[in-house]
C-alpha cells in the first residue's frame, strides 16, 4: 500500500499513531460547549453570542476560533427577521366620505371627532391603542385597545 500511495512505512506508522495535540482535544471540549449553548438558545446564536457565553463560564477563545469550530460541526444560527409593521389595506374596500373637509376647529362639542392609533411594544406582542379626540374642546373622549389593528379598532357604535 505504501508503495502504490508513494509513502514511507515509517510515516504511515507515525501518522497512525499519531496522539491529538492539546488543541484538538480543547477544541473538542470547546465544541461539546458550543453545541449545548447552541441548544439552549434556540439555536439563534452565532459565533459572537457563542463566544461571550463561552467568555463568561471561563473559556476565553477568539471569535474565529468559535467560528471555526462551529463550521467544522455544521452549526448556524437561524436569522430572525425583525418585525415590521405591514398594513394590509385593500383597494376595493368601501370608504367613507371625508366630512370634515380639513375643517380642525369646531364650535360645538361632540360635532367632530378625530382618531389615531399607535403600538405599544409589551411582554405579551403588539397592542395597539386608539384615542378619540373631540376637536372642540381638544380633549381626550374614549380610547380603545386591541390585539389586532383592523377597523373595529376606529369604530365607535353609537347608541
């Protein structure tokens, strides 16, 4: 075999025998690590995160080393996308004639009444909060909040 392969016996036998060095057996240790931080995080992380984990329980390697050994093991974070704000806003839909004509200053209450919404950021996801302003007075007439940003949100049900 060695002949055909166009080794020495002797390099054959000390490749063999070879015993791995410090740094493949601390790579190894390192990468049983990387795999449970890996685990533990939902796979999200990549070698920077991974890294400050490795840092902070004692294991002060460089970044690329982190990045070497994860390649080596097939390990890649997943990417979260960043969530967006998307209007789903249809075209055909019915809309409702503008009233107000620009007009921001009103003599009577309770004649006209304007609406905004905005998104308040919580534990539990989005909500979204909408506030009726009486244009007469200025002042704050009722509010609602909602999971979903839809037009129940804006409609108030007179009585």
């Amino acid at each position: 075999m060695c002949l055909i392969l166009g080794v020495q016996r002797s390099g054959y036998y000390r490749w063999k025998n070879k015993r791995e060095s410090v740094r493949e057996n601390e790579n190894k240790k390192i990468s049983g690590i990387i795999k449970d931080i890996y685990k533990k995080h939902n796979k999200i992380y990549g070698s920077p995160k991974i890294r400050e984990e490795l840092c902070k329980i004692g294991y002060n390697v460089n970044h690329k080393r982190v990045e070497r050994i994860m390649k080596k093991e097939g390990i890649r974070a997943k990417v979260v996308k960043k969530y967006r704000a998307v209007s789903y806003s249809n075209k055909e839909s019915e809309f409702m004639p503008n009233i107000l004509g620009r007009k921001f200053k009103w003599e009577k209450l309770n004649n006209a009444w304007v609406t905004d919404i905005t998104y308040i950021w919580t534990k539990g996801g989005w909500v979204y909060l909408c506030v009726f302003l009486d244009l007469c007075s200025r002042s704050i007439v009722g509010w609602k909040v909602s999971g979903k940003m839809d037009k129940d949100l804006v409609v108030i049900v007179r009585m």
